[in-house]
C-alpha cells in the first residue's frame, strides 16, 4: 500500500512538473521573434534631451510597465514611422530609415565567397516564411556568381547550440561572411563578438546583440511602433469610454513587452477602458475561450493584440457567441487578412517586416563588393489598413493562410511554388 | 443525552448509505474530485452569476470537450498500467494533415475523416506493439512517437501549417443546433455524450474487467486468460483514436494554428489522476477521469473569472492538483468500510495453474 503511494504521489509530481514546464515553454510559441532589443542603447545621449516630456507625459509613463519601457526609445521608434526612407520605394528591403553609412572596402573581396549563417530557428510561421524568401535571395546570388556557398546551422531557440554553432563557423575558417539571427540578445553577445573578433563580417538581424562590433544591424522599427500602429487605430476608431481587451503571447519576452508597453501609453492618453490582458501561448483554442469569456461578461469593443497569431480565432468567438464584430488588431498574417476582408470589420495589420530576411544577403553581397552599408539598417514598418489590404491578398492569393503579406518576395525567381509547397 | 445516541447511529447510516450509493453510481472511484468539481462551480457561479446560464454552460462543455475525449482515451491506456505521452502531438499531426489534405475544398471533408481515423489506429498499433511486444516501457513508447510525430510533421510542413480546413470540418468543433434556451446545442457535446456512454458501457463490460484486472496484476490476469498484449494494444488503439477525435474537435473549435495540441497530454494525465485513476494502473474509474478533466477545464474558468496574473496560474494549478490527489490517496489508504480490497495475489493459488505444475 504504502509503495503504490509514493509511487502515486512521484507520478503525480512528475507529471505536474512536466505540464508545468510545458504550459511554460516561452521560446517555441512565441511567435515571432522580432525586435531590436538594444537598437537605442548607442544614441542614448542624443535623445536625452527629447526627455523633457510634458508633464502629462511622464505620468503616463509611470503608469506603464516600466521594467520594458524605454521613453527615448520608444519616441524615436514613433518618430520613424514619419521618415521617408532612403532607397527604392518598390524593394523596401533595400531602404534604410536614416542610415548612416560605413565604409567597408576592408572586407572587399572575392576569394572567399563563402556565406555562413548562424538562424535561431524556424520554430513559427514568420520565421519560416522569412527563411525561404532568404534561400530564394540566395539562390539569385549564386546563379549569379556573387555567392559561391551558403552554410546554415539551426540552433532550434537554443542558445548554447548557437554558441557552438557560431563558434563551430569561426573554427573552421571557411566563412566569408557570417550572418547571425541571435536567439537572445545578452547570451548571444560574446558569441558575436567573438566571430568579429575573428576578422570575418558580421551581419546580425532581427533581434540583437549587446554589441555595436558588426558591420550592420538589421531589422525593421521595432516593437514599440508595432504596439503603437494597433493602440492608435483602437484610440481613433472606438468611441470613448469603450472596452478594449488585450490578448498577448506570453510575459517576459523583449520583443513582446515593448509592443504592449507601447499600447499601454497610448491606452493611458485615451478614455479606453482595458478590460484585462490576458497571455494565450498564441494558442487559437485558449484564445477563442478567453474572448468567449470576456463577452459572456459584459461587452468587448476592441481587440489588442501583440502578434497575429490566432486572431481569426478571435474574431470567431465574437461571431459564434453572436455578437458584433470588434474593432480589430491583427497581423499582416494571411489567415487574419483574408478573414478582414470577408467579414468588412474594423480592423488594422500591423506589419513585423517579413522582408528583412532578404537584406541580411544583400548586405553581404554590398559588403564584399566594397559598397557602403548602414551601420543600423532601419527597415520601413508600416501597417496594412483598408485601403491596400485588397492589393496585398490580391497579390498573395494563391499563398497558404500562415503566410506574411509583406513578405517580399514577389520578384525571385522560386516564386511562388517556393513559398506555397513549404 | 442517550436519546443522542441511536440519532448518531441513524445519521452514520444514511451518511453510509449515501456514500454507498455515491460510490455505486461513480463506480466506486474517488470522490474528491466529484467535491472539488462542484467547489470550483460553486465558487465561479457566486463570482459570476451569468456563467450559470445555459448558454454559458454550453460554451464551457464545447471546450472543454476535446480534454475529456483526451481524458477518456489517457484513462484506459492508465488503467491498464501504461502511459500514453504522444497523444498531444498526435492531436496537432491530425489537424495538421486534415488542413494540408483538405485544403479548403468541401468534397474531401469525409474521405481526409477516415485517413485521419486510419492514421490515429495506425499511431496506436504502433504504440501498443511496441510496448507489448517489444517490452519497451511504454513511457519510452510513446515519448518517442511524440517526438517522431512532431519531427515528422515539421519535415513534411516545413515548420508551419498549411492548407485550409473545410466548412463542413469545422462543424463538429464549432457548429451545434440552434435551440431556444441554450442559444446552441454544440454538436461537440453530442459527441462527448456518446463517447461518454460508449466508454461507460465499455468498462462495465468483460473488456473493462480485463483491462482493470491487466493494469492491477498483469500475471494474474495472464493466468486467468486474457491475453494481456493484445488487451493493451487495444488500449493504446483507443487511446489515439480518442485523440484523433479530439483533434476533429479542437481542429473544429480554433481552427489551425501552428501551436495545436502543444502540451496537452500532460494536461489530460493530470485530469485522470486527478480524477483519482492510480497510474501503474488497476483503479479509478473513467467518470472519474472525465470528472478530472471538466474540473481542471472549470479551474482555467476561475482563474480568469478571478482575473489572475497568467503567469501565477500553473503555480496554483500545481498546488490544487497535488493537494487534490494527496487527500485522495490518504483516503484510500485509510482501513475503512469503503476502503476497496486489493484483488487476490497470484501467489494464493499457484498449484491451480496447469503451467506451473
């Protein structure tokens, strides 16, 4: 008797242990691994002085959740969304939003053409999508000669694999030129540092690195206009007074913060009431429960939301409890846009830029060539609204429903097959 | 004061009789999980009246439909000493292949329904063979089809869904016939219904005796007959099936997302031991397993009902679930009238076995 107890009560225990860790597990829902964790920390003295906010300001700021809230990052994030970027306006993965151009005729070469590239994983829609474009942009170059080989290793959202990834490039000293996409900004620093260190190139996207030793930092605006595009459209399209729920992936993410953390300023300045936030593992089931629940109570207006992912699923659970449908934060993820465009809501696609897993290629090809690169490349971050939503599910009609709008990837050669028959 | 006396005895009695009949009704399994069933009800209604309504009510179940299915299905391969870890991952390969099958298109709804319901019989043969068969522990069984599904279907996809699921796919999950007072009677709780009766009348049968008796002393059940591989095989059959059902419903209700069916098995071990089923197998009851899975369905309700922080959840999830099963276990462990006696040991009778002598 006594032994069947405790091997119950160590069953139990174990089992509980394991669901907790599962329900927990932070990387793998996320979903999207986006941001530009450290992009303000080399201008900070600059934008000190923009600190002398109003007063009203600063309050609001208070009211925010402050360990995620940087102010002068988050004005120069809302300031950029204004700048007319520099480059081609038909290929936006080229433009830059005030680059500050460096030199790089050091690293010209041609010996070694030899492009390696350290990903974090291919663990959601966007990065998938984002990493056929890049093989696509790839291949363009190595029909062409400029590339004569592209080494990738996976790290599966494991920063010691990525460390031993990036190490394992440095030692063998075939890299031309290393691409980074870091799984974390602090662990992943020394691992950069270190492959600059080496003397090859660096080129670091999407989320960064506690370093300014690369040749260029790429990503798009960042998490805070990200936040602030979807809270501005709830602010000017819901009456005052209304109810606005805010339904977010899950806490303690950088990338993920900033997006709520920016609503949440926008939110304070507005007479919305925030009905609650609630964190859903970007699962569809919990996220339609969550809403059906937030209506069975009393009534829900807006929906905030931090990433796309199961939006549809949102706005389901407005139709199947029969009520109007919200005015609608989603993403510019396809299941989202095409279920906007059937339905006639009220809604706003803020856009993580897709298309910047191209420029990290041509950053390399620029570098070897000799030809100035910016030192942080900004990548234009604008929102799909009513009024280009048509062209946009025009022109990905025959792509999947966890596909990205502004992918960019419409004038490779593998298109579309690439991208459909994932 | 001796007038007390024989009312003390009376009301011991009709307690007795009460439990007696509790105990009958719910097969004799733990009726704690029934008790803190109705405390977290209890507690939801006075937080929130309007959950009471039926139309609420209705939301509740179609929910948390697919965790009692996932439930039932966990419970016979328990019951029969096993565990059964690839039904999370099995749950989201089926959707997944039903959106990439289906694509959209109406026609193909029932055919891609009978390759899913072939794949899931496939998924268990393969589990319970290897098990049974092979001798390996089916903890390593069935963590590695967890793995393989997983990887598999990241290979075939490439990291995301794709395809689309059907209108007429969807309705089991989503749909339900519209009634005047519960605004929708949703087809999901049509078929929990039935498999709700269907597993009941299965364990009353000789195939639940068997299956019992397996999970509870193997050679026993061995020497008295059964066939003790293929008794868990078939447990290991139902088991996926139950989670390709689930997967119809869940697939139904949210549609795809590339995070489907992620950790669910650990959600529906807990609601059967929860529910009192004693893992190795042999005790508990599958009302019991089901009541474990509408509970911790009603504990995510009050949580949010109670508005509190997500990232304390698990935490007080934990602390209910242990003190849960612990207060259980000590019931059952102590000596009482209700108290179940283990089932005879092998080594009563050996001489009667033919093999032996």
């Amino acid at each position: 008797m006594r032994k069947t107890r405790v091997l119950l009560a160590a069953a139990a225990t174990a089992a509980l242990t394991l669901a907790a860790c599962t329900t927990d597990e932070p990387t793998e829902t996320a979903p999207e691994d986006d941001a530009p964790a450290e992009e303000g920390q080399e201008e900070e003295p600059e934008d000190s002085d923009d600190g002398d906010d109003p007063a009203d300001d600063g309050e609001s700021a208070d009211e925010g959740d402050g360990e995620w809230f940087v102010r002068a990052d988050y004005e120069r994030q809302l300031e950029q969304r204004d700048i007319e970027p520099e480059g081609p306006a038909d290929q936006p993965w080229l433009q830059a939003i005030d680059p500050e151009w460096v030199d790089t005729a050091e690293h010209a070469q041609d010996e070694n053409r030899t492009l390696c590239f350290s990903n974090a994983s291919v663990s959601n829609p966007w990065r998938v999508t984002g990493w056929i474009t890049m093989q696509q942009q790839v291949d363009v170059y190595t029909d062409s000669g400029e590339i004569d080989d592209f080494r990738v290793s996976d790290a599966a959202d494991d920063d010691n694999q990525q460390i031993s990834d990036i190490q394992a490039f440095i030692d063998s000293g075939d890299c031309g030129a290393l691409i980074v996409s870091p799984s974390t900004t602090a662990t992943l620093t020394p691992a950069v540092e270190a492959a600059c260190d080496s003397g090859i190139p660096v080129i670091v996207f999407d989320r960064g690195v506690n370093t300014d030793c690369m040749v260029t930092f790429i990503h798009p605006i960042g998490g805070y206009a990200y936040g602030a595009d979807g809270a501005e459209f709830l602010a000017e399209n819901l009456e005052p007074g209304s109810s606005v729920l805010a339904l977010r992936i899950l806490p303690g993410v950088d990338v993920l913060e900033h997006r709520w953390a920016a609503a949440q300023q926008i939110f304070a300045d507005s007479d919305l009431e925030i009905l609650g936030n609630e964190f859903t593992d970007g699962d569809g089931a919990q996220i339609k429960d969550i809403v059906t629940q937030y209506l069975q109570r009393g009534d829900v207006d807006g929906i905030w939301m931090d990433a796309g992912d199961g939006a549809v699923a949102a706005v389901e659970a407005f139709e199947d409890t029969g009520n109007d449908y919200p005015v609608m934060m989603g993403e510019d993820e396809l299941s989202f846009m095409r279920k906007w465009e059937e339905t006639g809501m009220t809604a706003i696609a803020p856009v993580y830029s897709n298309f910047q897993w191209r420029t990290p290629i041509e950053a390399a090809v620029n570098i070897w060539n000799g030809e100035e690169v910016p030192a942080e490349w900004v990548l234009p971050q604008e929102p799909i609204t009513d009024a280009d939503r048509g062209d946009f599910l025009e022109r990905n009609d025959e792509m999947p429903s966890l596909h990205y709008a502004k992918f960019g990837g419409e004038d490779l050669p593998g298109y579309p097959e690439a991208w459909q028959d994932r | 004061m001796t007038l007390t006396k024989p009312g003390q005895a009376a009301g011991a009695s009709v307690r007795t009789r009460l439990a007696d009949v509790a105990g009958r009704l719910f097969g004799g399994g733990s009726p704690t999980v029934f008790a803190l069933l109705v405390v977290v009800f209890v507690v939801i209604f006075v937080m929130n009246p309007s959950f009471a309504e039926p139309p609420s009510m209705m939301a509740f179940l179609k929910k948390a439909a697919p965790l009692v299915i996932l439930a039932v299905g966990q419970y016979f391969v328990i019951v029969c000493g096993e565990l059964d870890l690839s039904v999370g991952s099995l749950v989201g390969a089926q959707v997944v292949i039903a959106a990439a099958l289906i694509d959209g298109e109406e026609s193909r709804t029932v055919p891609v329904l009978f390759v899913m319901l072939a794949f899931g019989i496939l998924v268990g043969l393969v589990n319970g063979l290897i098990t049974t068969l092979l001798k390996v522990h089916s903890l390593i069984t069935t963590l590695g089809m967890m793995l393989v599904l997983y990887g598999a279907i990241r290979l075939w996809t490439g990291g995301a869904p794709t395809g689309a699921l059907s209108e007429a796919f969807r309705q089991p999950g989503r749909g339900g016939i519209d009634m005047p007072v519960v605004r929708q009677l949703p087809w999901s709780l049509v078929i929990l219904f039935a498999v709700v009766v269907a597993a009941v009348v299965l364990m009353r049968g000789s195939y639940g005796r068997t299956l019992i008796a397996t999970g509870d002393n193997e050679k026993t059940a061995m020497f008295s007959g059964a066939r003790v591989w293929q008794v868990r095989t078939s447990a290991f059959v139902l088991s996926s099936v139950m989670a390709s059902l689930a997967g119809v419903l869940i697939g139904g209700f949210a549609g795809v997302t590339a995070q489907v069916g992620q950790g669910l098995e650990f959600t529906a071990i807990t609601a059967v031991v929860l529910g009192g089923v004693v893992l190795g197998g042999g005790r508990g009851t599958v009302v019991a397993a089901m009541a474990g899975a509408l509970t911790i369905e009603a504990l995510f309700t009050l949580f949010n009902q109670m508005a509190l922080p997500s990232t304390i959840r698990p935490a007080v999830q934990g602390v209910i679930i242990i003190a849960a099963v612990a207060y259980a276990a000590r019931e059952r462990a102590r000596p009482g009238p209700h108290t179940q006696t283990p089932p005879a040991p092998p080594e009563q009778n050996p001489d009667r076995d033919p093999a032996v002598t």
